[in-house]
C-alpha cells in the first residue's frame, strides 16, 4: 500500500514540474492568464505564425504574449 501510495506523490510532482508540451521538466516556466504553465521556450514555438493566442490545454484566447514567470514552479523544478 505505502509503494501506491509513494508513487502517487511521485507522479503528481511529475505533472507538476513537467512541461505538457515537450514532456520534460520545466525550464524558464511560464504561466499562462488561464494558469496553466509552460516552458518559455515551448509556448513561444507552440504561439509562432498564429494569428490568435491561446492555450494550449484549455484554449482560453490570451490577450497579447502574456507570460508571467512562474516563481514556485522553477523551484520546486529545480531551474
């Protein structure tokens, strides 16, 4: 049971410091008016030639390159 339980936590702080973009641990994070995050650099590729920004796990539109850095995400990252 402690095993399930352990791998839980470990799988939830997975999620929490990966990008869901690239998949991998979150370098420069970003966050999003909508509060999803993201890698700098992956949004900014994932924005590049489109005409409407938005999200790209909820679609929210998001008014002009607002990305906010994402203090407690980079540390709990290690970035």
């Amino acid at each position: 049971m402690q095993g399930s339980v352990s791998h839980r936590i470990k799988s939830d702080w997975s999620l929490e410091t990966t990008c869901p973009i690239c998949l991998e641990y979150f370098m420069d994070p970003v966050v999003l008016d909508c509060d999803h995050n993201f890698c700098r650099a992956c949004i900014t590729q994932c924005w590049e030639g489109s005409q409407t920004l938005s999200c790209p796990q909820c679609r929210q539109t998001c008014p002009e390159k607002n990305l906010r850095w994402e203090g407690k995400l980079r540390q709990k990252a290690g970035t």
